[in-house]
C-alpha cells in the first residue's frame, strides 16, 4: 500500500497543472460550502432564537385545542400556583404564567383593537426579550397593579405618554363586559411593527380581575437554557405535571368542554412556520450544494479518465510485467484519495478562515436589512462555525469524488495487455 | 500558404479536433450542460416565487402606487383621510398607461359575534373597480361578493369565520370610530366568504361597501386611498412621476416599492442573486473547461509545432483553440437550455409546496410555485458563459499559439 501511495503521489505530478485545475474546482466548492452551510447554520439559529424569545418562548403550557382555537374560555384554572410548582420543581425560574384576551383600547382621541397579554412581573423577564425593550417608563413591579405597557406605534397612534391614562373596554372569559382604566408605565420598541402595534401587556393580577378569570390563565412559557435541551425539558415538565391533568395521545384533537386537560407544546408546535422556513431553505441550498457537488465530480471525472487513457500502454507494460488490475485499479483510486484530500484540506481550511473571520465582523448584502426583519434576524449575519458546517459540505465533495473515479478504475479491469501496450 | 486559413478551415479543424477525444468532450459538454441547466432551472424557481411574492404582495397593498394623507401610513386613522381626486388628479389618472385605479375606505375596526371579537382592516370597496386591482371575487369560496358600492353586506375571510364562530347569511357587529372620536357601530349580515392565499389576510381583513362604510363613519364622500395600477410592476415611472406632480404636496403618492420596502428589496436582490449563482455555477465550470483546453493542447505540442514549422501562424493556433472552446460551449448552452425548458414544461401547472406552506407564508409566497422561464434569463445564462467561457480559454490557447516550433517538435 505504502508504495501505491508513492506511485499515486508521482503520477499527480507528472501533470502539474492538470492536478491543481482539478485541485482548485475542489478548493473552490469546498470553500463555498463551507461559507454558506455556517452561514445557514448561523442564521437559522438566530432566526429560532429571536422568534422564540420575543414572545413565543420554547415551550407552553396550554389547554388542550387552544393552541387552534386560542378563545378566551380555553384557559385553565390555577394557573399561577401551577407556575409556581414547575419553578420549584424545575429549579428554574425561566417559567412565566400568561393570560390572553382581546380589547379595544382608547385614549382621549383615538380607540383600536388589540391582543392583551396578562403577564406575571417577576417571571416574564427571564422568557421574553420584550420587557427588557423599554424605551421609556418601568415594567411592572406589581402583579394587581392597574397599569399597563403598550408598543411605540400604538403608544404614537393613540398619541399617549407614560402616565396617561387608557380605556379598556372587551369581553370577559364569562362573557360579561371587561371594563378598566389603566395608566401607562411604560412604552416598548420592539423593532416589529405588528408588535409594536397589535400588542399590550397588564399585570396577570389585574388581568385575571378585568377578564372575570377567576384564577385562571391561557399559557404558562417555559425557557430551556439551550434549544437543544427542549426536548429533555418537554419530559421533565410533563412529568412534573400531575398526571390526570394531561391529554392522553388518544385524547389529542378531541377536546372534550367539561374537563380541563393540558398538552405541553414545543416550539416547533407553536411556530410550525418557523421550521417550515427553515426546510423550505434548506431544500432550495441543497439543491444548488447537489450542482456544485456534481460539477466537481464532473472535473474529477475527466481528468481520472484522461489520466487513465493517456496511460494505456504503461498500464499495459504493468500488467504483462505481473501487476494485477486490481493494484492499478487501487492505485487510480489513490491518486483520486491524494488529490481529493488536498481538496478537501485546503478548501476547508480556506473556508473555515473566512468563516471564522466572518462570525465576528459580520456578513452583510443590499437588501437584507428589509428581508431580515421578517425572519426576525439583525440586519447583519454571522456565520457559525462547528465541525459539523466545515467538514459536511467538502465531505461529501471528497466521497463524490472518489465515487467519480470508480469508472476510470473499473475500466483497468477490461484492459488486454497485449493491445493496450500496442496503443498510441 | 497555411499563413492565413480561411474561417470554414478553422472551424473544420476545430470541430474535429473536439471528436478526436471524443470521451473528454462528452464529459465536458455533460458537466456545461448540468451546469447550463441548473443555471436557468434553479432562476426560473426563484423568479416564479418572487414573481408569486410581488402579485401577492402588489395585489394585498394593492396597486404599484397609492395615493394616501401623508400621515396615513404612520398613522392608519380615520382622520387622515382624503377628499376623491380633483379634476387635475382625474385627467393625471387617465393616463393610457394606468389600467385602473379605485378609491377605498380603510380603517381599523373592531368585529364581534355572539361568540366571539377581534381587531380587523376594515376596507370599504367600489366592488367594480377593486376587481380588477386589489380583491379577487374569484377568491370567494361562499356567498355573493358585494354588488355595488352602497351593498349592505360584508365579506369576511374563511379564517375569521372559525375564529368568530359564525356563519354566511348571520349578523356581526363593526364597531370603529368617526372622524369626531364617537364610536360608530352597526350589523352586517355576511354576505361572502373568501379564502386568500395568505392564511394571514384572511384573519384579519373584512370587506363592505365604501358608500355604507361612509354614511357610517360619517365620512361624507371622503376616503382613505387611492389604489392605482398599471399592471405592470416594473414599468410604472411613465405614470407614476406625472401623477405626483399632479396630486400635489398635500398628498402622498408612493410607488409599490416604497409602500412596502420589503417587496421592494426582494425584487432587486432576486436580480442580484441571478447574477451571482450564473458566475458561481460558470466558476466552477471553468475549471474544468480550462482543465480540458489543456489536455488537448498538451497531447498535441508535436502536432502544433508541426502546424507552426509548416508556416502557419501562432494567431491561427490561438483561434483554433478558441474556436474548440466556442464550440464546446454553444453545443453545452444549447442541450442546457433545451434540458431547462423541458424540464419546466412539465412544472408549469405548479409545484405543490403545501408541505412547508407555513414557513413560505413567512416569505409571503402561497403554497404553489409556478415556475417562471424567462427568456432575459436564458439570454443572460448564456451571454455569461460564452463571454467569461473563451476569456479564461484564452490562457491555454495563448499558451499553445506560444510555443517555440523546434522545441515542441522535439517532445514526445
């Protein structure tokens, strides 16, 4: 084997520029797939994170078919005493209690419709960025307080400043009228415009008072420190939960109005579009990755076959001399190796530099500012880098390459001797 | 006499110097081809989803440009509303290039059943002139669109029906405000149920007659916008500059493009992403095709030196190379483009993507991609590969046409 190598090393070689054409369409790819999969992997991660975090949270707590049909009778009683037992039995405190109603909102001058999240003050910190946005005023530091914090459009739209007051006017969970006056504590500038315009929180005490709740909540959010651990979280919780609370899977899609059963929903239940985004990128980069991969097994391809029939008579000369096609097959298959690991290091090397560099002053382009923001991602891009994003693009440039130059190897096989060393 | 050979001479050698190697054409050719063709098939993709984006989205603002109160859009407010064009803007409307324009009432409402209520747009329409430029009666699934402009009914979407528990031919409840800051509120029956091809609108848009909306808000015969259009996103500067002018400063005109910046940088950085996935495929081409000039020039140095000691020119062996690049890549460009167009024909019903139709939404795509063959594109796929193809062919065929005649005569 060791000589095989040797010979294969020679043979690259004898035509020098041959092999670095060769060598560069590798290096080439290579660098691109390097780039562009810690790129993906970069910005989907980013893109899950800032979803998740605005508001959506890893994972919720409801009552079963609310997360369908979220009407303000799907909630469920006890809410904050439950929240507090996950807390105590997670020992974690990213685990916040939410109600969700609708109102129409006025100020002096003007009224809209809007969502109203009933929050807990001291939790919904640690689950949601949102708090943390505040342009002006405080959050709340108390959870029965009539106060409340609205988006930067609204608060523009209805032309009001912290300390003024508002009218809530909606329906309660019975159906009676919810009638309030809160005061404004504080304005929050999200940078989403359908946030900033479509949603206010109050304090879950005064929520559950103003909505005839009566204890109860619609979702309680529960933080995972990483994404990766959610689903490790999902089990904990769900058996933390007392068991005759929850859905049975055969209970799932049949929700039954007379008793109250809880599902726990993970992300990728809450926000399906957010996965589907990210598949839908994905098949469109690896189809473009698949032509890249191709046209390099293409190169890989011409220059194994020319070397091979350029050789015939040596091949020839080998073979009466005893060499068996097996060995020449294997050498053929060598050289592909030697050539294609050059590729591969060089190539991932290059691309994980510029990746490197890359992740930390960033990755812009004309445009991407406007298509960020509806992904929820910065207006620039930083790629991440892992051994998974450097080697898996020029991993498989290096197997179809390999794969490309079986047809050349096999060929030896067919060679006569006598005739091949006839060949010109 | 070899000195000067006339074009056909070159370009008989040429062609058969490409067949003496017939094997290492063939390779070539496939990997222009696979390479032609993804260029074409993976833009054609693109550009029906943007193309599908932007009638979505030119469709939902509607129009390519909106006449708004400039404080409209920061401020969607019943008291930014506008009076119906004057007889300036009329004749400025009556531009050949404008196919329709409509005017609207658009404010936010407050929707209820018995069961439930939700914060909605609501859009009071001119039912004939909407059709042809924002709502699509073909996208009613139920019930009757409206009939004219003082209709009674409301259309909703199939959406909001779930989530209001309601029902056609039931009554809801619009509740918004008057210009005086009174909240105006009356009953309408639903009339017509659609289904958009945004999930989204459907939740949170309802539409009536402008008329009934107006005696309600006590509008008199003011509106919210004027919706104009061309039918043509790409070309609206002919109309659009001598309507501004014509509008005035009191009013804001914007093109599509402004209204919804996103729609906006989606089309340019889709023209951008062309360009830069036909040089990144050609890139990777051009490895190989330089790879191939130089295997045929080098197992042919004895043969040149040859060519060149018999008297023929180094300018005529630098054209020939050429001339074999040339032909590589026209026979490449077209079994590329006729692969592309054939596989799209069989696409042209649509692909279904339904499977990720949530995260398209995201994109503001539907949940079927009609892929658009562009002939600018094919055009631009192969003016690329033919220009940059015989630039980087140049190197090896300066190369062979450099020779030194005893010496290449001399290798073996």
């Amino acid at each position: 084997m060791n000589i095989t190598l040797q010979m294969a090393w020679r043979n690259l070689w004898r035509h020098k520029r041959r092999t670095w054409l060769t060598v560069g369409a590798m290096i080439f790819s290579n660098l691109l797939l390097v780039f562009m999969i810690s790129l993906q992997f970069g910005s989907y991660r980013m893109m899950i994170d800032n979803t998740l975090k605005s508001y959506t949270g890893h994972l919720q707590i409801q009552r079963m078919g609310y997360n369908d049909n979220p009407k303000i009778r799907n909630s469920f009683t006890d809410i904050i005493p439950l929240a507090n037992t996950l807390r105590k039995r997670l020992s974690n405190n990213k685990v916040a209690a939410r109600g969700v109603a609708f109102a129409m909102i006025s100020s002096k001058q003007r009224t809209y419709g809007l969502q109203i999240i009933g929050v807990e003050p001291a939790f919904e910190p640690a689950v949601s960025t949102l708090p943390g946005l505040l342009t002006s005023g405080r959050y709340f530091n108390d959870i029965d307080a009539e106060e409340i914090i609205i988006g930067r459009v609204l608060a523009r739209n209805l032309r009001v400043n912290i300390g003024d007051e508002l009218t809530l006017l909606g329906a309660g969970r019975d159906g009676s009228i919810a009638a309030g006056v809160v005061s404004v504590t504080g304005i929050f500038d999200s940078g989403i415009n359908d946030i900033d315009r479509l949603m206010a929180q109050l304090p879950l005490g005064y929520f559950q008072s103003l909505f005839n709740m009566n204890g109860q909540g619609h979702n309680i959010v529960i933080n995972a420190e990483e994404l990766t651990q959610v689903t490790l979280l999902k089990n904990t919780v769900s058996k933390i939960l007392p068991h005759e609370l929850q859905a049975s899977e055969s209970q799932r899609g049949k929700p039954n109005a007379n008793e109250q059963q809880l599902v726990i929903l993970d992300w990728n239940q809450l926000q399906p579009g957010l996965k589907q985004a990210i598949q839908a990128d994905m098949i469109s980069a690896w189809f473009m990755y698949g032509v890249l991969i191709i046209l390099v097994a293409f190169s890989v391809l011409n220059t194994q076959l020319m070397s091979v029939l350029e050789r015939t008579r040596e091949f020839g000369t080998m073979m009466a001399l005893g060499v068996k096609p097996g060995r020449l097959g294997t050498l053929v298959i060598s050289e592909t190796f030697l050539m294609s690991s050059l590729g591969l290091i060089f190539g991932a090397a290059l691309g994980a530099a510029l990746s490197y560099y890359l992740s930390f002053v960033g990755f812009s382009y004309p445009g991407m500012e406007e298509m960020a923001g509806r992904f929820n991602l910065p207006d620039r891009m930083y790629p991440s880098l892992s051994w998974l994003s450097i080697f898996l693009g020029p991993g498989i440039v290096f197997f179809c390459s390999l794969l490309a130059s079986a047809y050349p190897a096999l060929r030896l096989f067919f060679l006569q001797p006598v005739s091949a060393m006839k060949a010109v | 006499m070899l000195t000067t050979l006339p074009f056909k001479i070159i370009f008989t050698l040429a062609w058969r110097n490409l067949w003496r190697n017939h094997r290492r054409t063939l390779i070539m050719l496939a990997a222009i081809t696979v390479g032609v063709w993804a260029m074409i098939f993976m833009t054609a993709l693109m550009r029906g989803m943007v193309d599908d984006m932007l009638d979505n989205g030119i469709r939902n603002l509607p129009g390519e440009v909106q006449i708004n109160h400039p404080q409209y859009r920061d401020d969607p407010n019943i008291n930014n509303s506008i009076t119906m064009p004057d007889s300036q803007l009329r004749q400025a409307l009556q531009n050949s290039n404008i196919s329709a324009w409509t005017s609207r009432v658009r404010v936010p409402a407050v929707i209820s059943s018995e069961r439930d209520n939700r914060g909605v747009t609501l859009i009071g329409i001119n039912p004939a002139n909407e059709a042809r430029i924002g709502f699509d009666p073909g996208s009613i699934i139920e019930g009757r669109f409206l009939g004219d402009a003082n209709d009674n009914g409301l259309i909703i979407g199939a959406k909001m029906l779930e989530r209001l528990e309601t029902r056609l031919g039931k009554r809801v409840v619009i509740m918004s405000q008057d210009p005086d800051n009174n909240i105006a509120e009356r009953g309408f029956r639903v009339i017509g149920i659609y289904k958009a091809k945004l999930a989204s609108l459907e939740e949170n848009t309802v539409y009536a007659g402008i008329e009934t909306l107006q005696k309600l808000l006590k509008l008199d015969d003011k509106i919210s916008q004027i919706a104009i259009t061309g039918d043509n996103y790409r070309h609206i500067k002919s109309w659009y500059e001598p309507l501004r002018i014509a509008a005035g400063d009191n009013l804001q005109v914007l093109p599509w493009y402004e209204t919804d910046t996103y729609l906006g940088s989606m089309l340019a950085m889709m023209d951008g992403f062309v360009l830069v996935w036909i040089i990144v495929i050609f890139l990777t081409l051009s490895f190989g095709l330089v790879n191939t000039l130089v295997m045929a020039v080098f197992e042919r140095i004895r043969e040149i030196g040859l060519m060149q000691a018999l008297g023929m020119r180094p300018s005529m062996i630098l054209y020939q190379i050429l001339t074999e690049s040339f032909l590589l890549l026209v026979i490449g460009l077209i079994l590329g483009n006729a692969l592309a167009v054939i596989s799209i024909i069989p696409l042209q019903d649509g692909i279904d993507i339904s499977s990720v139709a949530k995260g398209m939404e995201m994109m503001g795509t539907s949940s079927i991609l009609y892929p658009a063959l562009k002939l600018n594109d094919m055009l631009l796929a192969s003016i690329i590969v033919i220009f940059l193809g015989l630039l980087t062919s140049i190197l090896p065929a300066w190369h062979a046409a450099s020779f030194d005649p005893v010496e290449a005569l001399g290798k073996d």
